[in-house]
C-alpha cells in the first residue's frame, strides 16, 4: 500500500471504531488499556491477505471499550476469536467451535 492508501485505511478504521485521530499523535504508552487495544486491532486488520487470531480481545476492557470492539469486529471477516464471553462471541461470529474434554462441537 503506498502512504496515501494507509491513511485512508487507517481513517476509516478509526471512524469504524469512533476514535479520534489525535491517538495517532500520541506516544503509546500514554493511551489506555482500551485506547491501545482498539489501535492494536486495527493495526491487524491493516494488513492485507492475514488470518488473524485474537485471543480474549476483551480482556481488561470496560463495558463501553467492549462494546466499541464487539461492533468493529461484528463488521469484520476472516479471523478466529478466542473468548470465554458467549455474549460478545454471538455478536461477532457466525460459527462457534467448541472444544470440550471428550468431543469438539460446531454450533
């Protein structure tokens, strides 16, 4: 991607997640727990032709950090979630594998 199409991407990834620009002019360290999990995820799915893997997204989240993830994954293809939150993976997937001492069920 040439720079003029990764900052298109990277805005309307940070419209998808309603946050405001100016986290990009931040240093890192300096963002929240939520601040910096919704720009790790959008970093992963800047990346063209991956399968991404997410493992409990929401971990340490607030309800309302939480809700904002659910909704942009809730519009994204190709990645495998791990999650414990039955709720949040109903709204974000459409296949549940589940693995279980004696057998593995697809719902």
């Amino acid at each position: 991607m040439n720079g003029y199409e990764m900052e298109a991407n990277i805005q309307k990834e940070f419209d998808l997640m309603n946050l405001n620009k100016e986290l990009l002019e931040r240093d890192f360290l300096t963002l929240s727990v939520g601040e910096k999990t919704a720009i790790q995820l959008i970093a992963l799915f800047l990346k063209p032709n991956h399968f991404i893997l997410l493992d409990e997204p929401t971990n340490h989240l607030d309800a309302v950090r939480k809700e904002m993830v659910m909704g942009h994954l809730s519009k994204k293809k190709g990645f495998i979630v791990i999650s414990h939150d039955r709720n949040f993976l109903d709204n974000v997937v459409d296949h549940i594998i589940c693995i279980n001492k004696t057998d593995i069920t697809i719902e």
